[in-house]
C-alpha cells in the first residue's frame, strides 16, 4: 500500500493573506474589519464565550440588526473573493505530483476556525480531502440559525487525531477514541505537517514536534516576529514567508521533508519485513523502527 503523508494547514494567512470574512462577508455588513472584529471580540469577553462562537453570533446578530439576512449559498459566494498568496493555486498540483515521484501519496487537510462555508467558495477548495472549520446549521431554505461546529485552538487537536486514525466523520466520536493499534492507523504522525501562521495553530504544532511530525510558520511581513518568537521556543521546526511558488525555501523544505518521510517509511517496511522473516511479532505500539525490543521477548 502506498505510504500516506498528510499536509494539514491552517487557512486565515496561512494560504490566504487575511482574515476570510474580511474579503466580502464583512463589507457586505457596511462594517469594517476593525469595526466587526472589536464587537465580536468585546462580546465575547462581556459574555465569558469562546471567540470562534463569539464570532459567528455577531455575524448572525449584524446581519439581521441590518436586515441584510444571507444564506450557505451565499456565504460560498462569498468565499470567491479570497486573495491567496503566491504560488498556492498550483501547489497542490506540484506537491502532488513531487510526492508521487517519491512513492508516496500526498493529502492536504483544513484545520482552520474560519468558516467552511466561505472555504468551499475558494478557488482551492477541491484540493482538499477534508475541510475541517467553522460552520453554522442551516433551515431547509439555507438560513443559518445555529452553530453546527465550532473550531477554536485547542480544539483543532481533535482532527489531527481523526486524519491519524482515518476516522474523518466528525460526527463519528465512538471510532475516533477507540483503542487502535498503531500500525492500524492509516496517516502515521511521523507522515504529518502542520502549516500555520501564529499562536492560534501552537497546540497542533507542538503536537506535531511532540509526536514526531514536522511544524512549518508562514508569514507576512507584519507578522514576522511572532513567528521567530515560535521557532525561537521550539514551537516550529521551520519559518518561511508565505510565498509557496515553485524554487523558494518553503517549496523545497517541504519537499525535503516528503523525501525524509519517504525514506523512513521504507526504512521501517524493511525493519518490519525483517523481523517478520525471523519470526518475530510485529508488536502493536512497535511503530518506528528505532525502538528497542521490549525486555524480556524472545524469539
């Protein structure tokens, strides 16, 4: 079976260059950025609420105070406006293609607490296998009228247990904290990077680092020396600008990276075989292929 590696990215100025709402859903308020960002924020803190569902009741309570009601359709036409940095659109396409040639097989996943909604109205949003974000329920005549999910910092943790497990139903919480063992899992950690741009993505980087995964920052130039402050810490591997064109250091890290995990994957394929070959267990948690037998087994 060919070897999965799994690219997860945030997607507000991770691949785009600003907040997603920013783009159109908030001028269509006759609001600023600014002006929205400052009454979510302030009401959440009034209120003792999570950001992420602070801010989808100011979209729901703005819009009808103006009596400008939208629907899911809508909210997707609005993802049309979003500006992604450079190189992005055909990222996908070279990744792929580069992580074939090193017989692996390369899945990008959204992580990210903006709303799935606007995502699906991007013009990358097929390259996903999965969108994990934000999203209001909706009435059957496309009315939102509920969060359906809210996805803040932490909780971004629980997808990266869902893409490692293959368990990526949200709804589907008894498979995901089932016992499996970890040659079962279907995107080893070891076979994860994690994309993002600021102190909202450090839970899933330091899972990443923790678990033997690799962490990449991206920035703009205002946003710089947030970033060296996580490489500095230890909370990244690697910090690039956000330009994912072909030749830049983030193009070819990245590259690097699904050559190494190529490697340590057939490494370890090799060690399994060879331990199989001589009669040896292949043990539940034995997932890499330097650790020590257990003490006390023999063959």
């Amino acid at each position: 079976m060919t070897p999965i590696v799994a690219i997860l990215y945030d997607f507000d100025k991770t691949l785009c260059t600003t907040d997603m709402q920013d783009y159109a859903f908030i001028p269509s308020l006759g609001m600023t950025p600014s002006e929205f960002w400052q009454k979510a924020n302030r009401f959440g803190w009034e209120n003792r609420m999570d950001g992420i569902l602070a801010y989808m009741f100011t979209m729901l309570q703005e819009s009808r105070s103006r009596n400008l009601p939208w629907t899911r359709q809508g909210l997707v036409e609005k993802g049309r406006s979003i500006v992604l940095f450079p190189g992005v659109r055909d990222w996908f396409r070279r990744i792929n293609a580069f992580g074939a040639s090193q017989g692996v097989e390369v899945e990008h996943y959204i992580i990210s607490s903006g709303l799935r909604e606007i995502i699906e109205g991007s013009s990358i949003s097929g390259e996903f296998k999965e969108i994990y974000a934000s999203e209001f329920y909706y009435d059957e005549s496309g009315v939102p009228v509920w969060p359906k999910l809210a996805v803040n910092f932490t909780a971004k943790t629980q997808f990266v247990y869902r893409i490692n497990k293959g368990v990526l139903d949200v709804s589907n919480d008894r498979d995901l904290n089932a016992s499996m063992p970890d040659d079962s899992k279907r995107v080893p950690f070891t076979n994860m990077i994690y994309m993002g741009d600021g102190l909202s993505d450090v839970p899933c980087m330091k899972m990443m680092r923790a678990y033997g995964g690799q962490a990449i920052a991206v920035y703009q130039d205002g946003n710089r020396p947030g970033v060296e402050d996580l490489l500095s810490k230890g909370r990244v591997d690697f910090i690039f600008p956000a330009d994912y064109s072909e030749g830049t250091d983030l193009d070819a890290t990245v590259k690097n990276i699904i050559t190494k995990m190529s490697i340590l994957d057939r490494l370890t394929e090799e060690n399994t075989q060879q331990l199989k070959r001589i009669g040896w267990d292949v043990l539940p948690n034995q997932a890499s292929l330097f650790e020590a037998p257990q003490e006390g087994k023999t063959l």
